[in-house]
C-alpha cells in the first residue's frame, strides 16, 4: 500500500508551520545559530504581494511532515527560467517513506509547467544521506562550481 502524501501551496496561514520546519532544517545542520527570522517575519515576507519565494508543504494523516521552499531564477544560456530549491525537509520520523521524493516530483511538475531549463538546490558537503538520495533521483553534482555569498554585513560593505 502506498503511503499517501497530500501536498498543498505554504500560506500564510502556515508561517509558524514553515518557520518550525526552518528551525529543525537549521538544527539538523547544526546551524540554529544562523536562524534569526521569526514566524512574523516569515508571514511578511514569504507571502508580501511582491514575493517571489514559494513554499509547498506534505501532510500525512493531515499533519505536516515536510516542506519544500523554492523560488524562480534565470538561465540565460538557456534563455530560460529555472527552479532553485531553498530548503527541503521531511521531519526525521517521516523519512524513508518517500515524501522527501513527492515533495521533489511535485516541485520538477512546478518546473516543468514553467518551462523550466533547469532544477537546482545545494547540499552541504557531509550530508552523505541527502547526497545519496539526489544521485538516486539522477541529479548530479556540479563539478568545478564553488558557492560565493555575501551575507548583510558584506552587502553593506560593498556599497560603501
């Protein structure tokens, strides 16, 4: 038997719903520290009319176990948009079960309906099991690629 996972649009409704998912995405990380956003801040931000981060969330048995947050970039070798995955977590009692797998299908259904070149996210480099899990999905890893960031505190020096 199949284990059925419903997934729905976030709303803004579900801004403590996301913000829970955020914090143990951070805690699995080992990142807490960085998370300084607040549900509030969330509502406002994620679902302000001028937004362009979206959020889908999995419930089983009508409780949320999982979300994903993504948001639309550009590719302009391709001349196309593309789908960048910002966070994706399945609570760690719901892993195995494939809703980690529903919430990535749904997303490249996303992709594919807004033509899409592309459909990409970032793994931290220890997290053999997600690794693991991408590359049984036919993802690959972008070799000679390296991530840059400025963070707030960059941002403000640069302008200077």
């Amino acid at each position: 038997m199949k284990t059925k996972l419903v997934i729905k649009k976030g709303t803004i409704d579900d801004a403590k719903v996301i913000y829970n998912f955020i914090y143990q995405l951070a805690e699995y990380e080992k990142l807490t520290h960085e998370v300084v956003t607040t549900p509030e801040e969330l509502a406002k931000t994620l679902f302000a009319s001028n937004t362009h981060t979206h959020t889908i969330i999995g419930y089983y048995k009508n409780k949320p176990v999982g979300f994903a947050l993504y948001f639309f970039n550009y590719s302009t070798f391709k001349g196309k948009p593309g789908l960048y995955l910002e966070d994706l977590f399945v609570t760690p009692e719901m892993r195995g079960m494939g809703f980690g797998k529903k919430l990535l299908v749904k997303l490249a259904r996303i992709a594919k309906e807004n033509n899409c070149a592309r459909f990409e996210w970032s793994v931290l480099d220890w997290n053999k099991p997600a690794i693991d899990f991408y590359k049984s999905l036919d993802a690959n890893p972008m070799e000679g690629w390296t991530i840059f960031r400025l963070t707030e505190n960059g941002i403000d020096n640069l302008i200077k």
